[in-house]
C-alpha cells in the first residue's frame, strides 16, 4: 500500500479526520471534548479526528494538543 496522507470529510456527521495511510491497522484513543488520535500497534500516532468540526471551525480556530510537521520523504 502507498504511503500518504489521507483527509476525509463526513458533512452529514460533521467528522474531520486526517490520518496517515500505507503503515499498518490502529485504532482511536479519545484525548477528549470530541478529538481522538489514530494510534498504531507500538502508540505511534498516525491522525487525528475532530467531531463537530465546522461548528468548531466558524468559530474561527480548533485547538489541538499537537504540533504538526509535514515532511517528505525520498
């Protein structure tokens, strides 16, 4: 499987998730008010997932317990 990043929208459900893809199964852990990470196997986290994000997002900013860096690699 490739590797890259994957972004899907559910706008019925107003979910957000970004989640790394092409590194093996996770499963969600809820780090509260409606956000969960994307671990995998050894804890590593490979995304996130945001409910309520357009009524968070009109509120103009989502805060998240997260630095993100986007790197590419060769």
């Amino acid at each position: 499987m490739e590797e890259g990043l994957k972004i899907w929208f559910d706008e019925e459900g107003d979910f957000l998730e970004i989640m790394l893809v092409g590194k093996g199964r996770g499963f969600f852990r809820d780090i509260g008010d409606d956000i969960w990470e994307r671990v995998d196997e050894k804890g590593r986290i490979r995304g996130i997932a945001i409910l309520n994000f357009r009524r968070r997002a009109e509120k103009g900013k989502i805060e998240l317990p997260y630095r993100l860096n986007f790197l590419k690699s060769v």
